[in-house]
C-alpha cells in the first residue's frame, strides 16, 4: 500500500471548512477538477453517504468516480473510500484548529491510500512509483489549494 499526505493551513474556522467540505452540490463550484457531482444516496451528509464525481486527470483525460463516505466525525475527521480501476483509495481528511502567528486557522491534512489490486497495476506502480506518487501529491494539492481559495478568510485572533 502507498500513501502519499499533504497539509495545508487554511484561514477559516474548522466549522466553516467542514461544511465545505461535506457539501456535495457546492463541489464542482470550489473543486476545480470536479465538472459534475451525482449524489447516490439521500438523506443528510455521514457514514453510508456515496456520490458519483466526474473529474479532469492531471493528463487531461475524463476520470469518473465514485466514493463512499466509511466514516465522519464533523468537523474534524472524513475517511472516504473509492474503488478504481486496479486499485482501490482511502482518502482521509483531517481538520485540527490551530494558531499560526496569533490568528486561528485550520490545517486541513489529505491522505490517500492506495490498495493495489490488480497485478499489472503492482508493475507499473513498481516502474513509475515515484513519478506517480509526485502526480498524486499535486492533485492533492491543487485541491487543498482549491479548498482554501472557496473560504472567505476569518481573519479572526485565536482565542486566548
């Protein structure tokens, strides 16, 4: 299995990046890769939730996927899974406040997993290991990066 984690602070209460975050219609308005979000199930946002995401790859290919939420602890933990071709993701999100030079933040870390499960996969993750872990960084990134350009900044003092 590899995993590849990036942490980003972003100016917005931890509230307010959860909610973000876990709004599936708001997606493809913050999300730049995400062209269209299907939910799969109904019912309010936590463990059981599932939703078909239509992305852009950092090759500039269509990638269609859908990912389940395996568990939710607002505001301040998401696990997701998603089943790939060859592979299988857990993505897990987590959201700490934090106080960086007198203001509170949120640092908001990525992790993915990957599972591989398919044999031709394991001699192409063996043959470009790195540059694949290097793509997966980016997009993840790019997507905190979004995240944090779709919150107003709160700008507020930490709580003493």
């Amino acid at each position: 299995m590899s995993t590849v984690a990036v942490t980003e602070f972003i100016d917005a209460s931890t509230a307010d990046v959860w909610r973000l975050l876990t709004d599936l219609a708001a997606r493809p308005g913050w999300l730049s890769t995400a062209d269209q979000v299907e939910a799969l199930t109904p019912g309010p946002f936590g463990p059981g939730t599932s939703w078909r995401e239509c992305r852009e790859r950092p090759d500039g290919e269509l990638l269609v996927e859908e990912f389940l939420v395996v568990e939710a602890v607002p505001p301040h933990r998401l696990v997701l899974s998603s089943a790939g071709v060859g592979v299988n993701y857990r993505i897990t999100w987590t959201l700490r406040t934090v106080e960086r030079r007198r203001q509170a933040r949120t640092a908001v870390t990525v992790e993915q997993e990957a599972e591989v499960t398919a044999a031709y996969v394991r001699w192409v993750t063996f043959l470009l290991g790195g540059l694949a872990a290097r793509a997966v960084e980016s997009a993840l990134r790019r997507d905190l990066a979004d995240l944090a350009r779709a919150l107003p900044s709160t700008g507020a003092p930490a709580a003493a």
